[in-house]
C-alpha cells in the first residue's frame, strides 16, 4: 500500500502515520515528492485491509493498493524519475547520459591510473574496474581483491572519478563499501538474495545488472530486495541476455530499455560490452542505448587488450573510446539529453 500525504502536511504527521505503520507490522519507506511525501507500507499484503485505516489520520489525503509485484521500484509509487546521486558532481538519472568505462579487472597500478586518466579526458564520469571477479573457470583470473580496491581509490584520487566495482558475496561487502562510490551486482548474483539484502542496507547506490536469463518482472524483484532493506539508490543495467545466438556473447535486449523506463522511477543504464563480447559492435549499441532512452552506458577501456586478464576482446582502446563520446554526444543531442 501507498499512503499519499496532502500537500504540505506537517512533519509530526508524516512521523505519526510512519509510527502508526509499524505499529502494524509493515515497514515504511517514505518517498519525497516536489510537493508531497508518499510512504510505501511494505509487508504481508493479507493484512491490507488493516492499513486502509490510516486514511483517516490527520494529513493523509488517500491510501492505494500497489498493484504490481514489485512495490518500492513501481512507478505507483513514484511517477517522476529518479535522480540517484553518486558523487558532488555526479547524479544519473536526469537529463545528463553517465558514462561508466574502465577496465574489466584491475591489474596493476600503472593500468588502472592510465585508463583512469585516459577515460576522465575523454569525458567519462565514472571509473569501472573489477577488483573481485566471479569467474565461470576457476582458474581464471579471480581479481587483485583489496589490493585491487587500494588502486581504484588511489586513481580517483588522482583523477576524481567516482568508482563502481563489483560485490560478490556479503562476506566483503562491506570492505567493497569503504572503497567504492558504486556497488555493482553482477549478473551472476542478481538472483543471490542475501546478497542483495546486504547491499539494500549499506549507504551506497547499487548497480544491478540484469540476469542472463531473467525477465524483466524478475529483474525488478531482485531491485525490490534491495530497496525494501531500505536502499533506494538502485540503477538498472541491461548486460545481454542468453539466446540461442552464438554470434554475440550475449543478445543486448534494447527493448528492454523503454519498458523498464515504462515500468519503473529507477535509472536504466546499457552495458554493451557485455551485451556483444566484441570490441566491433560496443560503440553501434551504445548509441543505439542512448536512442532508446538509456541513463547511462557501462563501456570496457582497457589500454592494452590484447594482453587483458579479463574480457579482452570486448574492451575498446582510450582512442576508440574517445572517438565514441563524440558520437554519443552528437546522439545524446537528439534526443534531448547531454554527455
């Protein structure tokens, strides 16, 4: 249920209807509006009818079912567009297209701050780079671990770009916290609910990238353990899906990025690195993403490829990379947006 406050109704009303909605036994999430707060009371749904009550508490103007499965991410409870900030000078969601590129993995100090600074001149606002690796060989390169954390928060020293990196069980995810500006969940954890939990209650934005073969309903349910520990700061990725298609690593669903923007207040960002597997298609399904409404592009730079430890052939070069923000800002320009 959502329970809508009239606007400008006091403060002590807001915190009365919170108090009086855990009384009950449902957990408040309360959603700031431009001229009025919603409070989402989420819990056992047979025990709606009890809610229905609080519309008669003094500033409440209605309380609405939440029809869709997915409560917190629904656009029921929020129409307008979330806008998630990263950093001071970094917020996704608004009318800016956020470019997250870097390495797959960090490697070693010299790679990580010369793509750092090479992606920053290029006009990239946020630094990617893996530090943990769930790898599907296990004996595939599995990451620097903290090592790897210590260098991405010695290039944002350096160049002042946020980072995003990935966490791969609740056991580090803390550790991962205190280094990171972003928590990504990987495709293969998209589905790991107590993972998913652990990150819902630490004060950083998550990245969650949508599973290999998981339909967007899903997707949302796995935003929605996230958000209903308490974090609302949840983007989207589309990362490829698995098809029958053996010509690409994995099918970039595009589509999907209008629906979930239908579907959903949270930003939708592409990861069409992933999405293909191949260097040749990264920059055309980027600036198809943008055209299709994406927030943000996820995109792997790595200064020497050919020698990466991880994902390689799907990584771009800085100067390839740097001819692609040229055309992205040329797309983002047509459909109102900026790089």
């Amino acid at each position: 249920m959502i329970i809508v406050m009239k606007a400008g109704a006091a403060k002590k009303d807001r915190d009365e209807v919170i108090r009086r909605i855990k009384e009950l036994g449902y957990k408040p999430h309360v959603i700031h509006g431009t001229t009025r707060d919603v409070i989402g009371a989420v819990g056992d749904e047979r025990g709606k009818l009890v809610l229905q009550s609080i519309e008669s508490m003094h500033g409440v103007e209605s309380v609405v079912p939440i029809l869709k499965p997915y409560k917190l991410a629904s656009k029921e409870v929020k129409v307008e567009p979330s806008v998630i900030r990263i950093s001071d000078a970094v917020s996704i969601g608004g009318t800016e297209i956020i470019v997250m590129a870097g390495p797959c993995s960090v490697e070693g100090e010299e790679q990580i701050i010369e793509t750092a600074k090479a992606v920053k001149a290029a006009g990239a606002q946020v630094l990617r780079g893996g530090a943990f690796k769930p790898r599907t060989s296990p004996y595939s390169f599995q990451g620097l671990e903290e090592e790897g954390l210590k260098l991405l928060a010695k290039a944002r020293e350096i160049t002042g770009l946020p980072i995003v990196t990935e966490v791969v069980n609740p056991e580090t995810a803390d550790l991962v916290a205190e280094y990171s500006d972003i928590l990504q969940i990987g495709a293969r954890n998209a589905q790991n609910f107590a993972l998913l939990k652990k990150v819902g209650q630490l004060k950083r934005p998550v990245l969650l990238k949508r599973g290999m073969s998981m339909t967007i309903q899903e997707f949302l349910m796995s935003a929605e353990y996230v958000m209903s520990e308490g974090n609302q700061a949840v983007i989207l990725c589309e990362r490829g899906i698995r098809t029958f298609e053996t010509a690409t690593r994995n099918t970039l669903d595009l589509s999907a990025i209008p629906v979930l923007k239908q579907m959903t207040h949270l930003p939708v960002i592409a990861d069409p690195s992933h999405g293909t597997g191949n260097y040749h298609y990264v920059a055309p399904m980027a600036l198809a993403a943008v055209a299709a409404g994406a927030d943000g592009l996820m995109i792997e730079v790595h200064p020497d490829p050919e020698r990466a430890s991880s994902d390689g052939p799907q990584s771009l070069k800085p100067k390839k990379f740097e001819a692609l923000m040229v055309k992205l800002r040329l797309v983002a320009e047509s459909v109102d947006r900026t790089v």
